[in-house]
C-alpha cells in the first residue's frame, strides 16, 4: 500500500502524537492507531528507543520507560496495521540502533525537541529520501541557525525545501497558554521560506492547533490518547481523546477552506453581485455637450449597466461627448 507523504501543497498534515501513551500494552497501542484513524488524521507518531540507550540506569523515568519499550518487530506490525489503515507510521528515535531501524522502515522520521542539537543521531537520516520533522523547544534563532547550517551542508537546498519540517514546540507539559507564543509560526515561516514550518502542541485542548492552521502551520502534531483519565502518567492529561481528536481535524480542515490561497482574487460568488452592487452613471437632468460631469448633473446608482462602469474618478475631470436628456445612462464612450 502506497500511502502518501506530507505534501505540504496539500492539506494540513495532522499527526496524532502516540508516544508512549500506550503504556507499553501492544493491544492499547493497535486501539490508539484505529481510533486515530477514525478520528480523521493523516499519522501516527511513536517513539522508538531501548532504554538503556537512551537514558542513564538511575534517571527517574528509567523502570517506567522500560516499561513501555517495544520490539522493532512489533512496531513494524504496528507499521503494517497503521498503513492499512490508511495512516502515516511515523516514530522518533531516541538511540542510535532505532535510528537505523527507522531509517529502513519509516519514510517521515520526526526528532524530538531534546535531540535537536543532537546532529550526530540526525545525520544518520540527511542524504536519504527521508522526510524529517525536527520539533524546535528549547530553540532560538541562533540555534535553529546552526541547525539548517548543519542540515544544508550535508544535503544541500533540495533537502530543506523538499524534505524538511520545522514544528515550533514549547517544551513544557503542559505548556499554558502565556507561554506558546504561536506568532513563532509566522516568523519561522517568513525568514525560512523555503523551509515548510508546523506545530507540535503540549498545551490541553486543540485551541491552540486551530489557531496555529490559521497562522499558516502545514504540519500540526498533537499528544493522542484513548482517555484523559487512562492513568496518571503525564501525557494523557495534555493529550486529546478521540472524540476531541475528531472535532480539532474538523476544524482544522474548516480553517483550511476558509484560508483559501495566497492571493486576492475576485471569489465566484462575489462575480455574481457585481453587477446588483456596482454602479452606473446617471444623467440628473438635461446636460449639454462639452459640460464638466459634476455632483448637480449626475447621479451614481445601482446597479451596473455594460458600458457604464465607473473607472476612478468622474466628477470634476470627465466632460460629455454629446447632449444627456434626464435619467439617461452615461456610457462611459460619451465621456472624453
């Protein structure tokens, strides 16, 4: 099955963010992927890591981590079950050895706002057809600088307007509403115009997401579970529900229709209220040849007539061509 990637000349690309929300249960995880699926986004994300490869035996999250680990052959069962689905599988790697199992089986890699200035784990995916989302906390410009330097050197301008997402992230769970700073998404998209920018919410609810479409985001990525209340560990509190997840990609594609392109143009149904809306020129009364067209001989008035448009400025500086009898249509080829 060929599922396709994020094109960000499309929709929104919406990931439901998995991540360890399914506690290390395989069953609870395979539910979280149908029910993201029901939900109507586009991807799953993982997180794909052995423990002692990514933190230290005596760091406070180690057991419960543990805990939740899979085998690379039961993400790629997890893999198998999205696609089918018609989803996106997407993970990020936390170790070398899940880099290079991501890097043969995932065709989107997305890295962690705590790796981002791990360059050695992302160069393992540059200079392959690999699309790669790299959220931004704990970032500046100087940093998110030194990372597109990093990025262009070994793969070059193509990479970055072909391949690469920036999602602007606050590394904070959950992050409250003073801190998101979503105007981020405007600025990043503007200095880096070749770049495809998107955001990775931690805040609770998907107000925030909306607002984030609305700002221009081509990527939106948001914490999923299949209950708020599921147990007490962190993300399920951050994270939407499935019937919230449904409502936030309704309205995103809602923002998405009403954005439009980039451009102003004259809408299909504006062209039908031209002529009702318009005006055309009126004679007041009898107006002699060679008059200068003014406020006490002529009138403005819906609707237009073919040949009547008012083009700028009238009064003042047109004169009439020929005698106007009361009321009569001024065509604009009886000006000069």
């Amino acid at each position: 099955m060929n599922i396709p990637r994020f094109n960000p000349s499309k929709n929104i690309f919406i990931i439901a963010e998995i991540g360890n929300n399914h506690e290390g249960n395989f069953n609870i995880a395979k539910k979280l992927i149908k029910a993201a699926a029901d939900s109507g986004v586009d991807a799953v994300k993982f997180q794909t890591f052995i423990t002692k490869d990514f933190v230290s035996s005596d760091h406070p999250s180690f057991e419960r981590l543990k805990k939740f680990e899979f085998t690379h052959q039961q993400f790629l069962e997890l893999k198998r079950f999205a696609n089918k689905k018609n989803l996106n599988f997407i993970s990020t790697p936390l170790d070398f050895k899940s880099a290079s199992f991501l890097k043969r089986n995932c065709k989107i890699i997305k890295i962690a706002s705590g790796d981002n200035n791990f360059y050695d784990l992302i160069n393992i995916f540059l200079n392959y057809n690999k699309q790669l989302v790299i959220s931004t906390g704990m970032m500046n410009n100087n940093t998110i600088n030194d990372l597109i330097k990093f990025i262009k050197k070994k793969s070059g301008n193509k990479f970055l307007k072909k391949n690469l997402c920036l999602l602007h992230c606050i590394s904070s769970y959950p992050a409250e509403d003073n801190s998101l700073n979503l105007m981020s998404i405007k600025y990043l998209s503007d200095k880096y115009k070749d770049i495809n920018i998107g955001y990775s919410d931690h805040s609770v609810g998907y107000d925030a997401c909306i607002t984030a479409a609305a700002l221009g985001a081509k990527i939106i990525e948001k914490h999923f579970t299949l209950s708020n209340n599921f147990s007490n560990f962190r993300d399920h509190k951050l994270s939407l529900n499935p019937a919230d997840m449904k409502i936030m990609v309704k309205k995103i594609r809602k923002v998405e229709v009403q954005l439009g392109k980039y451009e102003k143009i004259i809408g299909k149904t504006e062209k039908k209220l031209i002529p009702l809306t318009r005006r055309s020129m009126i004679a007041k009364k009898s107006t002699n040849k060679n008059q200068l067209m003014t406020v006490y001989n002529t009138s403005f008035l819906r609707p237009q007539h073919k040949g009547s448009e008012i083009k700028n400025e009238i009064l003042n500086i047109k004169k009439t061509m020929k005698k106007l009898n009361p009321k009569e249509l001024i065509k604009n080829k009886f000006l000069f």
